[in-house]
C-alpha cells in the first residue's frame, strides 16, 4: 500500500556548513523513492538561511544559546 502522508523530515541549522548538500540528498533520495513523499522543514536562526531554498518549509527560531530554544523547537516540532 503507498504512503499517502509525508514523512515530515526537520533540519536544523539549515544555513550551516554543508546542510545544502544534507538537504540536497534528502530531495535526491525522495525523488527516486517514490514510494513516500517527504516534507522538510528547516530550521535556523536567520531569516537568509540558504538551506531554506530547498525546504518546503521554513522557520527562523532563536540560537541554540537562547533561554526559549528547546521550547520554541518543541512547540515546532509539535506543530508539524
């Protein structure tokens, strides 16, 4: 039976040092299984993130050195 639900894939640090190519991949690998979508919601803490091209969605939530980090990631995690 196909999926019919994407798997909902987060990324975080989506404008970090070799997240592209990590998310390049993670489109590659989507395309020649087809055997379940995928959504992939980067995260980072700036707006300009390059990673967050190759996203289908994005989210700019404070540095991980912020007091609200963990519970901003939580509250994503749960909306998604």
């Amino acid at each position: 039976m196909p999926y019919t639900r994407p798997l909902r894939i987060m990324v975080t640090g989506a404008g970090a040092p070799g997240a592209w190519g990590i998310l390049r991949a993670l489109r590659k690998g989507a395309h020649q299984d087809n055997k379940r979508p995928v959504c992939v919601i980067g995260v980072d803490m700036r707006q300009d993130a390059s990673g967050f091209t190759l996203c289908d969605r994005s989210q700019v939530i404070p540095p991980a050195s912020h007091p609200d980090f963990l519970e901003r990631l939580r509250a994503l995690c749960e909306r998604e």
